[in-house]
C-alpha cells in the first residue's frame, strides 16, 4: 500500500515537473515575441451594433437585393460560407446550400473569416490587403482614390470610417460579382462613379422608417448621414459579433497555466519550434498584418484567363508580391474550412501537410476532393492549376521556411500541433 502511494507521488510529482519544463520553455518563447492575450473589445453600442447586425444580413444592399453579407459570412459556418469559393450574386440559397447558375457566379478568392478583424493590430484587409489603414496617421489606402491619402476628397466618408475594417466594408457593395449586380440589372449596378454607387445605396436604405431612426440613434452627432456611417455600423457589429479573446491559449497568456493540457503546449512548442509556425502567424493575432507566399495550390477561375492569381502584385504592381497574400490571425482557425486564397485544402491536417512538404506540397496536391461541389454548388469542375511552369512561379516565390523544406515534425508533433490549433485557439462556448 505504502509503495502504491509512493508510486503516485511520484507520478504526480513527474508530470508537474515535465509541466514546469514545458511552462518555461513557451514562458520564453513567450516573451522573445512579445505575445499578448487578445482582450474583449470595448464601446459596445448597443443602439449602433444593431443597426450593424440588421444591415449585415439585409440583402436590401445588394443591387438586386439577393444577396447579403451573412450570405457568404455565416456566423454559424465560422463566419464564412463552408465553401471553397463563394458563391456571389445571383446565386440561389445560404452557406454550403448555396448554388451557382453559371461560373460566372463563383467568386475567385474563400470567403475571408471575420474574427477579430475588427482588433487595432488589423490594418490590412481582404486577401490581397487592397484597403490599408494607417491609424496613427489616419490615412486609408484603397482601391477608390477619393478615400486616400492625408487630404481624402471624402473626407466626410472616412471621417465616419474609424477602422480598417470599416473601409472594408464599402468594397464588397461596389463589386458587381458579389453584391452590386450586372450592369443593366439595377441602378446601383449602373451608377458611374464609386461615390454615385454609394450614395444611390445609402438612398435605399434611409427610405426605410426603423433604419433611418437606428442611424439618427447610432450616429447623433452627425449632420448628415453618410455611406462611411453604414459602414462603421457594419464593423462595430464584427468587431464584437466575431471578436475572439476567451480561449485556452489567452487564457494561459493571462497567467493561467492550467488553461492548456501537457499536450496542447507541445502544440504550442512545435507551433514556435519545428513547425515554424511564428515565423509568419505572429503578434498578439499570430497573423493578419503580413503577406507570406507559401506555393499554394491555384483553384477556381482565379483572377485572369489562365485561372492565375498573383496575390499582392495585382494590387501594388510590385514583382517581390507576386503570389503574396495576407497571413491570416489564428483565432477559432479549425471553424474556417477550408484553406488558403482559393479554398484548395479541406482540413488543417491538409495545411500542415502541405507546409510539411516544402515545395513538394502544390506538385503532389490532390484536388478530387473539390468534385463534392460538382452539381450540388458549382455547374463545373473547379480548375485545378497543374501546369508544371505555372506551378514553378508560385514556388519561385515560396517563403524560405517552404522553399528551404525546413519543418521538421514527426507525425506525434503533428498530432500535438493540430490539438493546439483546433482547441487552445478557439473561444470557449
């Protein structure tokens, strides 16, 4: 008896020690990268979150008024859509029930996920980072000029803005692929300039009795309402709809060491060690302010005729972006399937082997697993790049970790990673 208790003192004391190695170990890690917990946002408003909530799955801002933002970004699909590639307007149905009439409908680039996007650390959005802010200089880079620089000539419209965010939520209602509509279809869809698209939109909306008292009450201190208002309301609504801070790994940051099992700190360890995964998911985030090119498999109708998508250099005609896009933020990452730009991975199993094959990865993927979608979304076959060249410049422009082939984890790392990924990172119910 006496040897038994012993035994499990033992035992005991063995596993508060490995506790303790392990504690240390990412303690240093830790502070070397100055990780912080994600906290919960504050200056909620009521009133304007809302507002922001009702415009958000309205399709009253879509030019034909079939299509809303929740359509392709689900609170309930991980704030997307399930799908690959999204599936924009004109299309019939919600979520993964959506379906396409043609191809045409099927937008290049997955459905970005909401969370946290609304936290001070984003200052880029969308895949390719077309609209920026610069918040200690309050300056807006976007793709509608009358938004940027220090003097904006709508300077009333960014004034209203106050985020990142924000100036995001203004581009999706000027693509006709996604919400705006063929031209000759409405007249929205026919306004000639992005400021004429605005105001005839923020028209439609203001002639509805509850809207125009919701935005008198959001906004009291404006003279006149604007299209930069319904946007702040939109980003208000995501910044703490979507906001991400109470899970086991903010937790742990916080001081509670008991918030992650042994296991999901050697995820953590691999994340920062053998996996490499802090070299391009870093800050407080573990991502969403840099671009990394990481050879990723091209699928869907990209972004010209040879189904190609150049990432970044569409945006800042800069040869070193060339198949750059934005690293995204961590955060409830398992509820996001699927994976990268254009949807090409199902599971984060496939990500992680994809990374764990270097330049290998893009050559041996496979991508039957996208003929699901056949007939029951998409009227065709989703193209898969398989062009040996075309493949040879996205690798050409491959981060070092993938074209250096430098992570190294064996499959029980692996297992320990993914247990770190799809449970310390996500908010707790």
């Amino acid at each position: 008896m006496i040897f038994k208790v012993l035994l499990l003192i033992f035992a005991s004391n063995s596993i508060t020690l490995a506790n303790t190695v392990l504690d240390q170990r990412l303690k240093s890690y830790i502070k070397t990268f100055q990780l912080k917990a994600v906290e919960k946002p504050a200056g909620l408003n009521e009133v304007k979150y809302l507002l922001g909530e009702k415009l958000f799955s309205d399709k009253l801002l879509s030019g034909n008024r079939n299509i809303s933002c929740s359509t392709c970004h689900s609170p309930e699909l991980g704030s997307g859509d399930g799908l690959p590639l999204p599936i924009g307007e004109g299309g019939h149905g919600e979520g993964k029930s959506r379906v396409a009439k043609n191809a045409s409908q099927i937008i290049p680039r997955n459905s970005p996920p909401l969370y946290n996007l609304g936290h001070d650390d984003m200052e880029f959005m969308f895949w390719d980072g077309r609209v920026h802010y610069r918040s200690d200089w309050d300056v807006y880079t976007t793709p509608s000029e009358v938004l940027n620089g220090d003097y904006p000539e709508r300077w009333d419209i960014t004034e209203a803005l106050g985020s990142a965010l924000a100036a995001q939520a203004l581009f999706p209602l000027l693509s006709h692929e996604e919400m705006r509509g063929r031209a000759g279809t409405n007249e929205i869809a026919n306004a000639k300039t992005d400021e004429q698209a605005w105001k005839l939109l923020l028209e439609r909306v203001l002639k509805v009795g509850e809207y125009r008292k919701l935005f008198k009450d959001s906004f009291p201190r404006a003279e006149e309402i604007n299209i930069g208002h319904l946007a702040n309301a939109l980003a208000h609504f995501q910044k703490h709809r979507f906001a991400v801070y109470d899970t086991p790994w903010d937790n742990y940051l916080r001081g509670d060491q008991g918030a992650m099992s042994a296991k999901a700190k050697r995820g953590a360890l691999v994340f920062f060690e053998g996996g490499m995964c802090i070299r391009c998911h870093n800050g407080t985030l573990l991502g969403g302010f840099a671009f990394a090119g990481v050879a990723a498999p091209q699928t869907g109708p990209g972004k010209d005729v040879k189904h190609n998508d150049e990432g970044r250099f569409l945006i800042t005609k800069n040869a070193m972006d060339k198949y750059q896009f934005r690293v995204p933020p961590l955060r409830n990452i398992s509820k996001t399937a699927p994976y990268f730009h254009s949807g090409s991975y199902q599971t984060l199993e496939d990500v992680i082997e994809h990374y764990r094959s270097g330049m290998k990865g893009i050559d041996n993927y496979n991508g039957r697993w996208l003929d699901q979608y056949l007939g029951e979304n998409y009227p065709e076959r989703l193209f898969v790049e398989t062009n040996r060249y075309m493949n040879f410049k996205k690798k050409e422009m491959a981060h070092p970790v993938i074209s250096g082939q430098v992570i190294r984890m064996s499959e029980s790392q692996k297992a320990e990673l993914l247990l770190f990924l799809k449970d310390s990172l996500n908010q707790r119910d």
